[in-house]
C-alpha cells in the first residue's frame, strides 16, 4: 500500500498487509465488505482461469469452464465450512461463523489469484504443444501448487488467532482466597525479681549463654553507622565490672570468642551458635516444562484434518462436474457420466502420457 491510502486489490492488501487482515479477523471489524471483496476477486481469476482451461477444446467450453470453476470452489466451501466451524465449538473456540468464513476466503482468494498468474504459462504450452494429457497434468499441478500455497495461509491465519486466545475456551473467572488469619502475638513473660538484689542485664532473645548481647553504638551524623560493641562479661556480685573494649570507627565488625581475644568478621561469617543459612536450589530454566497453555490447541490439531477432508471434497466434485478441459475426440457436453474417480484419472493419465 502507499502512503495511507488502501490497495484497491484486496489479493494486494493480503500479500503486503496480512497481519492487518488477521488483525481485522480478531476484531470482528467490517467483515462483511472484506469478505465479499475477497469473494468478487476469487470469482473473477477463477473464471479467467477456467476460460483457458476450456480453450483446449472449444469457445463454448471455455465458458462452461469459466462458469464451473467459481462454482466448484464456492460449492465446496459451502459444504465443508459447517464442519470447520463445529468442530471449533465443540474444541472451545470463541470463533464466529464470519470469522470462520473471511479466514478460508483469505486461503481461496490467495489460491484463485495464484492460479490466473500462471494461465499465461498455460497458455503458452496450449499454443505451443496441445497435447491433451501434458496439458491437463500440468493444470492440475498448477492448482495444487496454488491450493498447498492458499493453505499455508490458512494455517498462519489460525496460529495468529490462537495466540490470541481465539481457539480455546474461555478461561475460568478467579476465586478470591479467604485471608489467612492474624498470627498471634505472645504476651511478654515477667520474671521475678527478689527485693533487695540487683537487676540483671537485658538479654537478647535467642542469644546463648555463651555470647553476651551486644549494644548497638549510635551513629555519628556524618560518619558510617558503627558497627556493634561486645559488652564486658557477666562478673560476679561484688567484683568490678571490666573495662570496654574500644572500637575505632570504621574498623570492620568484630566479635567475641574464648579468652576476649578479638577477631575480624568478614563478610559471610556468622557469630557463634548462629545457624548456616538455607539456601533454595532454583531450577535451570532451559529444563522447566512448558505451560499447558503453550502447547497446540486441538482446534489447530483438527485444521489439519478438515484440510485433507477439504481436498477430498474439492477433487471428487470436481470429477463431478468435469468436463472441464473437453476430450479432443468428443463433442462438447456440459457434464459426462460419472464413473471411476479422479485418482484413477490421474494415475491413467500419467500411464498413458510415458
């Protein structure tokens, strides 16, 4: 597209701007027009394209072709479209009837202009080496070719609508957790104390006999916060108490073992007594599983099989309606008997042709 203005080809739009497409799917915005543009361009290539077709045998049969080619595609979409669309109800889809619809159209519409692109070629081997077997082989290629294309369409069309939830059920509204309720806080134990001795020393909680509390030492108003300063040693009653120790600022943390002999902290020791910490060993990430939700939706599982049910419907109507290229040696009809199948067509074809 140029500038802000949009492509009046919609095959233009499809090619340049898909994932606006997809994202106008999601939406579910102005499907209508989009889906009955797509209709009109699929219809006209497909009629140019049967008129060469039918160029092999007369002017009439290339319009009976230019006619039968539109409708082969439209009478098998028409039947096979109610399938897709259940079989994503029943999976959990939230995908409507003209999503479903504008989705295979995008297929049909890349497939029918894919396939006009080669009629010039068709029409040049019609020209220049009309033989009728090499001439309806290298026709049914060129429309499988277009078709696998048109479908890989389809596909990125539905991966687009899974990633956005499309293609599985509604999740579930959350149900709130009841609060858990207030832990209880312990009263504060009171110790006894007899009249007349002296009040013992504050101590810290979970501290061991064997380490006293320690103070903290305030910090100066422009210096570092000072580490902690051990406390003398309990002494008996009567006896003096043992001078401090001082600490000069910014010497790194220290504590207390046997005999008063001070030791540097460093970092990642802990003081006496103080249990290891538990460190929780985390998964490697590479190793983790994926989500359920990652994993393909049945719905993108089932496309695959409503693909190959779409071919089957498409090549047995089509042997139903043929002639679409005429017989060389037969007159012009609009239908012939049905007998045999398309496979065998195809595999007698090739047999005769080397």
């Amino acid at each position: 597209m140029s500038g802000d203005r949009p492509s009046p080809l919609v095959i233009e739009r499809i090619l340049r701007d898909r994932q606006g497409v997809w994202q106008q799917i999601v939406a579910d915005r102005e499907l209508n027009g989009l889906t009955l543009r797509m209709l009109a361009s699929s219809g006209v290539a497909l009629a140019c394209y049967g008129a060469v077709l039918g160029a092999f045998h007369s002017v009439l049969m290339a319009l009976t072709s230019a006619v039968k080619l539109p409708l082969l595609f439209l009478v098998t979409l028409a039947i096979c479209l109610p399938t897709l669309y259940l079989f994503n109800l029943v999976f959990g889809a939230r995908l409507s009837v003209r999503q479903s619809l504008a989705l295979v159209m995008v297929a049909i519409t890349v497939t029918s202009m894919l396939a006009v692109a080669f009629a010039p070629i068709s029409l040049f081997f019609l020209i220049t080496a009309p033989d009728y077997g090499f001439f309806k082989l290298l026709n049914v290629a060129i429309l499988t070719l277009s078709a696998v294309v048109g479908l890989r369409f389809l596909t990125g069309g539905m991966q687009v609508l899974n990633a956005h939830g499309l293609l599985t059920p509604a999740a579930a509204p959350p149900v709130a957790a009841p609060a858990a309720p207030a832990p209880a806080v312990p009263a504060a134990q009171v110790v006894p104390v007899a009249v007349g001795q002296p009040a013992a020393e504050p101590v810290a909680v979970g501290a061991s006999a064997a380490t006293p509390a320690v103070p903290a030492t305030p910090a100066a108003p422009v210096a570092p916060a000072a580490p902690a300063t051990p406390a003398a040693p309990a002494t008996a009653v009567g006896e003096p108490a043992a001078a401090p120790v001082p600490v000069a600022v910014g010497a790194p943390p220290q504590q207390v073992v046997a005999g008063q002999h001070l030791v540097p902290a460093g970092p990642g020791l802990l003081p006496p007594g103080y249990p290891a910490p538990q460190y929780r060993q985390w998964p490697d990430p590479a190793a983790r599983r994926p989500a359920p939700d990652a994993q393909r939706p049945a719905s993108m599982t089932l496309l695959y099989v409503w693909i190959l049910l779409f071919g089957f419907v498409g090549t047995q109507l089509a042997w139903t309606l043929r002639p679409f290229f005429g017989s060389p040696g037969e007159g012009f009809a609009l239908f012939r008997s049905i007998e045999g199948n398309f496979y065998a067509e195809i595999i007698r074809t090739l047999g005769n042709l080397f």
